[in-house]
C-alpha cells in the first residue's frame, strides 16, 4: 500500500487511492530511466562529433600548410621561369651576333678557315646547344607551373569541401548541445517532482 493509498498488485498493477493529475511513481522511474538512456546516447554522439571536428581541424591545417608550401614553390618556380627566358633572349642575341659575324667572315674568305673562324663556329654552335637546353628547361618549367596550379586548385575545392563539413558537423554539435541542455532540464523537472 502506498502513502496516497494505492494497492500495488504483485503484478505491477495500482488500484484504489486518491486520484490526482500526476503520473505513478513507476511511471516516473520508467520515464527516468527512457531519458537517462537518452542522454547517455546524445552524449556519445556528442564524443564522436567532437572527434570528427577535430579531425578535420588537422586536416584543413595540413592542407593550409602544403597550400602555403606549394604557393611558395609555383613563386620560386616562377622566379626561374623568367630567369630561364632572360637567358634565353640573351642567348638568342648571342646567336645572331654570331650568325652576323659568320656571315661576314664567310663573305671574307676563300674557302679557307682560319684558327679564329673555327672558334667563331664551335662557339656558335655550342651557344645553339646551349639555347635548346634553356629552351627545354623553360617548357619543364611551365609544365610543373601548371601542375602545381591544378593541385592548388584542388587543394582549393577539398579545402572548401572540408569548411562545409566543418560547419555541417559544428551545427549538429550546436543542437545536439540543445537537445543535451532540454534533456537536462526535463531530468531535473522529473527529478525535483
């Protein structure tokens, strides 16, 4: 028999006793335990978002750190790039000053070479030697220019990708947090009753 006057039956069951607007004491252990359970469960899925966000917080540092890596790379890389073409223009004058001078000692002699005209010549042709490497080294150059700007572009949509799950998985924190702090309050309600 309880306080209000109810008869509990071996079975679980109430009868008699006063009536009033509130639920049984089982009731409200029932109640309690439902939302203990809950709670337990929103505060795991709270750990486990948590990680996640952390995650992706190294992850988008790692990312921002080879972005900044690679634009220090494509500038350096750029920087060799002019260099390469200034010697290449340089060398491209060296050789038609040399064309000239061939010229004109062709013009001069009668078919015979002299020690200087061999030198002219070999000198020439290694500055020819010379502008083809520069040439080859510059279209290496502008190929890995234009890799490294392809992956800073994708570098670029994986890191927005990231941002956007990053704030996807902060606003489910945020209403889990809610849905904790509603639970929390429901807790005490039934507890303080």
């Amino acid at each position: 028999v309880t306080l209000d006057g109810e008869l509990l039956h071996v079975g679980g069951s109430l009868t008699g006793g006063t009536s009033k607007n509130t639920t049984s004491i089982i009731t409200q252990k029932h109640e309690l335990e439902d939302n203990i359970k809950l709670l337990k469960s929103l505060q795991e899925q709270r750990s486990l978002i948590e990680e996640q966000i952390n995650r992706q917080d190294d992850k988008y540092k790692a990312l921002g750190e080879q972005r900044t890596r690679l634009i220090e790379e494509k500038t350096n890389l750029e920087i060799s790039l002019r260099f390469e073409v200034e010697k290449k223009l340089f060398l491209e004058e060296e050789r038609t000053k040399l064309k000239e001078e061939l010229s004109n000692i062709n013009s001069l002699s009668n078919n015979t070479l002299s020690i200087e005209e061999e030198k002219v010549l070999e000198e020439y042709y290694l500055k020819e030697k010379e502008k083809k490497e520069i040439s080859l080294k510059v279209e290496n150059l502008k190929t890995e220019v234009f890799d490294i700007k392809e992956t800073i572009s994708l570098m670029e949509k994986e890191s927005k990708l990231n941002n956007q799950e990053f704030y996807k998985k902060t606003s489910e924190l945020k209403e889990l947090e809610i849905l904790v702090n509603r639970m929390d309050v429901k807790l005490d309600n039934l507890l303080s009753t």
